[in-house]
C-alpha cells in the first residue's frame, strides 16, 4: 500500500519528524502512516546515521567532577535503600506511615487509586547534597545551596522530587496520569504522626508534571500527594499516589 | 554485582541488564564511557553548566532506574541515551522559556523510533571520528544547518521555525529534508 497511501506527502514531513520538530498530533499522525508504509521505514532507516551524528558533533565539554560524584551517591542510596530496606529505621517509617494512614483510612475511600498508577512508596533514595560512605550510611555534605534536592525517587507510574526553597519547599511530580474531570491533586505533610492537608492544590500538566510547593517543611517526616474532588478535602478520601518519606 | 575491571570489558549492551539489576559498578562505567557526550549534549542544548548538570543527572539517574527497558533489538545504547540527554535538555529548555514542552519526551517512545536495522550502520558509525561527524554536520549550507540546528538544538516546531525564518513551511521541511540527507551522504562517503 506504500505507493497509493500518500507516501509523498508524508515523506515531506520524515525529517521534520527525525528532528522532533513535528507537533504532537503531527508526530502521531506521520508514525500511524508510516506503520503501513515501507517507503517512509526505509526512508527514515536511511536517515537515521544523520541523527545520530548530531548529537556526536558537538565541542566537547566535560561535565565537573562533582556531577559523577553526585550521580553516584544516588545510585548507591539507591542500592543502600533495596539492601536495606528492612533496618529499624526504614521499618519505622514504615510504620509510622502505614500509621497514619490507617487512621486516615477509617474514613470513606470515595475514590479509587487512578487506572494504572498503583499507589507508590518511595523510599529515601536520593540525596543530592548528602554523600554516601562505604557502609552507604548517608552524610550531610559540606557543599549546601540555596536549592537542593532534599529527596527523589521513582517507581513504575510517577517521578517525583522535593527541592529546598528556603524554609520551605517545592514537589516536583512527573508521569502522572491525567486527572478525571472535576478532580484536582492534593498533597499532605505528616509531623508527629499528625497528617495536615498541605495547601495549594494542583493539577498536572498535559505532560503529566505537577508541581506544588510548602511553605514550611521543618519537621516533615512525609509528604503523601492524593487525588480528591475540586475544593480539596479535610482528610484524603483516596489512596495515595505518593508517599514520600524525608530524610530525618 | 560485578568488578570495575570486569564491567569494562563489557559491552554497553551487556552493561544494561546489569545497570536493570542494580549493579552500581557496571552503571559507574557506563556513566564514565557516555557521560562526556552527554554533557557535551546538554550543555550544547540548555546553554549552562548548571542546568547541563542537572539534565544529564536527571537522564542517567532515569536510565539507571529503568536499565532494565533498554531493548537492544531497537538501537545502540549510546544512540539511545543521547536521544534521552537531548529531549530532557529541551524540556528543560522550553520550561525555563516558560513554555510547556512540545513533544512527548518520553524514554519509552525514544525506544520505539529506531528500527533493529539501524544497527549496523551506527555502529560503523561510531567508528567514524568527532571530526568527520562535525566535518559532516559543518559542511551544511547555512539555511539548512539553521533550521536543523533550531529543532534539533532549539527544540523549536517547523512551524515556529518558519515563523522565526520568514519563510514557508514548506521551505522549512525542504531544507530539513536536504541537511540531512546532505549529512548522510558525506557520512556515507566515510565509510565507503
């Protein structure tokens, strides 16, 4: 069908596609034709040496030290937070927030978990500021900043990180399923075991990234993120999306 | 988890299933082999050391967590890293413009834009110097280096491009098309 399905028309778009330059809808529409057109696989086949080149032939730069210095703390909290998972401390989290939402959980679950985003627990696994030593015990670094990321972790439906702004700070969310209509993201802190609804609520993008920020986050042992009705809740009426344990 | 010394005789796809395992000495060689590049990439892209940091740490922190996905019937592992360092560089960028990101940067998809057929001319490829790859991108005219530049390094749509330019869209897609196949036959030349 390669000859009679357009295929000129759609080889003018190949290289704008290659390039990333084609507009959402454009992209999916050039991938569905050339799903049945050979032509335009074998076009793009053609060109693919091209695009790699780019990338390769930029001046090089080399990237500071203290970046793979950094990478690597994370990937051994990473490492340090599977190998340990079962330590008194990581068991006590885990009590304390299986705690909390127990008691939260008393009340009506209106709503369901969204399609395909399981409910996530991520653990205290990266540390940007924090270096990790030989036992992979984490360490308060001597290279602090106005902004760092205070924890960051990821699992199958949602990324996720907190950065220090001042006092307070700001979640960064990514992947997220969009929300049904009428509903809105709303995210909670847990001090002493006492879980509060942490104004504002948000939304994520058409990307799946959601941001929302905390004013104060002194004293933060967690922060859940849920999906209630438009308004907000009291008290989360879902299963959480995200929660985040802080590093003490 | 294996040595350091072992992890460097392997390939970069036998490093993955490792990296997908969680074994931290296979991604510290993988992170040494294509670290480079892909800081030299973001930092080409966001224009910053900062914000080139940030994305090459988000990209290979994304790669270590996900290891695992990598399939390496679709591509080379550098290709596909790269293309992961490139579309984070122009969220990145487009988010500090304060515009939402245009494309669908996802990892997963990047996976599916590279047929197992690629494989044999890119690894020849990558055989080929730094020199002849930039001798081949900089031997472009200037309009068809400009409008390859603005999407692939800017991040920018055709028709932004066009807009920007003053020109057709047609033009635009034209001169696209003419860069890059002017890009493949000087690289072809190479390897002939």
């Amino acid at each position: 069908m390669s000859e009679h399905n357009g295929h000129e028309r759609w080889s003018e778009e190949l290289a704008a596609y290659l390039l990333g330059a084609l507009d959402p809808a454009e992209a999916a529409a050039f991938e569905q034709h050339a799903e049945g057109c050979e032509r335009c696989r074998a076009e793009a086949r053609w060109l693919a040496p091209a695009m790699q080149a780019l990338p390769e032939s930029v001046e090089r730069a080399e990237p500071a030290p203290e970046l793979r210095q950094r990478l690597m703390a994370e990937v051994l909290a990473d490492v340090a937070g599977v190998e340990e998972g079962d330590t008194e401390e990581r068991r006590g989290w885990r009590q304390r927030l299986t705690g909390a939402w127990s008691r939260l959980g008393d009340g009506p679950l209106g709503l369901r978990p969204l399609a395909g985003v399981a409910a996530l627990a991520l653990v205290v696994a990266a540390v940007a500021g924090y270096l990790v030593g030989s036992d992979g015990a984490a360490e308060p670094s001597q290279q602090g900043g106005a902004q760092e990321t205070i924890v960051a972790g990821e699992a199958p439906g949602v990324v996720a990180e907190m950065v220090s702004e001042g006092e307070g700070g700001s979640l960064h969310l990514s992947n997220v399923e969009q929300l049904p209509p009428g509903k809105v993201l709303e995210a909670w802190v847990q001090r002493d075991g006492e879980v509060a609804p942490a104004p504002p609520l948000f939304e994520p993008d058409d990307r799946g990234q959601a941001t929302t920020t905390f004013a104060d986050i002194d004293g933060v042992e967690a922060v859940m993120v849920t999906v209630e009705p438009a308004g907000g809740s009291e008290a989360p009426t879902s299963e959480p999306i995200l929660t985040m344990a802080m590093p003490e | 988890m294996v040595r350091r010394e072992k992890a460097e005789r392997l390939a970069d796809e036998e490093l993955m299933p490792l990296i997908g395992a969680k074994d931290p000495e296979a991604f510290e060689v993988f992170y040494d082999r294509h670290g480079g590049a892909a800081y030299s990439l973001a930092y080409r892209i966001v224009g910053e050391r900062p914000g080139a940091e940030d994305v090459v740490q988000e990209a290979f922190i994304s790669i270590w967590r996900s290891g695992a996905r990598f399939d390496r019937a679709r591509g080379s592992v550098r290709g596909w890293t790269l293309s992961i360092v490139r579309n984070r560089a122009i969220d990145a960028l487009r988010s500090r413009a304060g515009k939402a990101p245009k494309l669908t940067f996802d990892d997963e998809a990047i996976l599916e834009q590279r047929p197992a057929e690629e494989l044999t001319e890119e690894e020849a490829m990558r055989h080929e110097t730094q020199g002849e790859l930039r001798g081949a991108v900089g031997s472009l005219p200037h309009d068809q280096a400009k409008v390859i530049e603005l999407a692939y390094f800017g991040g920018f749509s055709h028709s932004e491009i066009a807009a920007m330019l003053g020109v057709p869209l047609g033009t635009v897609k034209g001169r696209m098309r003419l860069g890059l196949e002017k890009i493949r036959g000087e690289l072809a030349e190479g390897l002939a």
